[in-house]
C-alpha cells in the first residue's frame, strides 16, 4: 500500500493512494483512528488494507494537499554521513567508525510533497540532501539487528533539508541548521514494508531543476537500515510513527566550488522507483 497524509476539501484525513487517486480512511475508519499515526499506534495497517480493498478512490491526488506521512511523530531521528564517499567530503573518518551519527528534527521542520521549501530570512546557504526515510510501526527497546526490519511499518522519501551556515554556530551545534521551519520534506507517502525488499539495494536520486545532483543506491550505506534501528533502540525506545532518515550520498549543494545553494523558483525531486518521488519548490521565506 501507498498510505498519504492530506487536507482536502478543508478538512485532514489520511488515506490509500490508487493509481492517481486516494481512498479516503479517515472516512471509513471512523473516529477511532483520526490520523495515520493513530492507526500505526494501534497496529491496524491491516484493518484500513482490508478497507482499502478494491475501493474506488474518493477524490484525485489533485484535490489533495499533501501533508508529511506521519503527521506529529513522536521522533523524528536523523543520521549524518552515512554513505560511502560523505566522509571524504568532511575529511572525516566515519567509514571506519564504529557507530552512527545521529540527531533529532523537529516535525515542522518537515513539510509535505508539493509543498514549498522555505529558505528562511537569516540566510541564503539552504541546501538539499536526499534521503529514504524508515517510518517504526511496532514499539521496541535495545532491539536486536536481526529482528529490526519487523519493527518497520513502511518507507518514505526526505528532502533534509539544511541551513548551512547555521550548522556550526557552536562547535559542535548542528541542530539550528536541520530545524528552520519548513526547510525540509518527507513524503509524498509511506509504501508499506511487505512491497519493498530492503536487502535488495535501491536507487536514490535527487534532482535540482532536473539536474541529476545525487546518484546512489543503499549498497553504499555504511550503516544499514536494521543496523540504524537497532542502535537507536538503545538509548530511546522506538515507538510506532517514528521517522529515522537514513543518510544522503555525496552531491549536496554545499560540496561543490563554488556551493550551489538553493534559490526561489528551484525545483527540488527525491526519488526512489519502489517508492516514488518527493518534489517541492523553493521560496523565500514570507
């Protein structure tokens, strides 16, 4: 299944993506699961599938305003460098290291699919970093490698976005850079875990205006998508509609000479073919 966020006809609701429409579930669920993330509380992906099930769709995708997947997350966890290649552009020796770097994103940091990118006022160096997102659909602690991957819920797509001149404020102080509001996006839906073979390696792509600026597939991963979650699960435990973005390739604007920073008007696409693509446009912020 493709499970989308939106607000259409005024009102939020979630729901199956079908071809180019979406079942609405919000309406066939009832009040017990209002949001999307209350149905991954509450274990019931099989509940709105079967609902789903040879419906029609309600309304087109062109009705909808796209909302990030999970709406709200408990946590939305992040991972730096962690393809091979990243470290050279930091002269850092994290494909040797023996455990991820990680940080936290605040949810409104993260806009939807087709929603615009805000470069905010207090600088021009907004940058863009492709990325597949793992969206946690059972609740565990300290959990082993090997059992990791059924603790997923689905797959999602992440523009992590960054301020870069706002990363290094501190010495060590990423957090304001990866947080202005809406510099980022997550989307355009999660595609649910049994479609997608993560041990098979999957092409990551982002474009800029087009330009093909990211080319990887997670066989360059350094640290894998069960290795991600079970380090995470050690120190908080993971709860369903957690969100851990797992790392971008090299190729982010701030790499090349000169940087190539992200302006008003460019069109930014995160793709993955068993996933689909994330697109948003940049503005300034208002």
């Amino acid at each position: 299944m493709r499970l989308a966020s939106y607000i259409t006809h005024g009102r939020a609701g979630f729901g199956a993506v079908v071809g180019t429409g979406v079942v609405d579930m919000r309406l066939r669920m009832g009040p017990r699961f209002p949001t999307l993330l209350d149905v991954l509380r509450e274990g019931a992906l099989d509940e709105l599938r079967a609902g789903a099930s040879g419906v029609r769709p309600d309304y087109p995708l062109s009705e909808v305003r796209f909302l990030p997947p999970v709406v709200g997350p408990e946590k939305i966890i992040c991972v730096g460098i962690n393809y091979s290649g990243r470290p050279g552009e930091y002269q850092d020796p994290a494909e040797d290291a023996k455990y991820p770097n990680l940080f936290f994103r605040t949810p409104g940091s993260l806009t939807g699919h087709l929603q615009p990118l805000v470069r905010p006022r207090e600088s021009e160096q907004l940058d863009y970093e492709g990325e597949i997102a793992v969206v946690i659909g059972k609740k565990g602690r300290r959990i082993p490698a090997e059992e990791a991957l059924s603790h997923v819920a689905g797959y999602t797509l992440c523009n992590e976005g960054t301020v870069r001149d706002w990363l290094r404020h501190g010495s060590r102080n990423i957090t304001p850079g990866k947080n202005f509001e809406s510099s980022g996006s997550l989307g355009p839906w999660i595609v649910t875990a049994d479609e997608i073979d993560p041990k098979e390696p999957m092409r990551l792509t982002t474009r800029v205006n087009g330009e093909l600026r990211q080319d990887a597939t997670t066989a360059a991963m350094i640290f894998g998508f069960a290795e991600l979650i079970a380090y995470a699960s050690v120190f908080t435990t993971l709860v369903p509609g957690d969100v851990i973005v797992t790392g971008t390739p090299v190729g982010a604007g701030a790499r090349f000479e000169p940087p190539r920073w992200l302006e008003p008007g460019d069109v930014v696409e995160v793709a993955v073919p068993e996933i689909g693509v994330l697109r948003n446009e940049v503005i300034d912020e208002p």
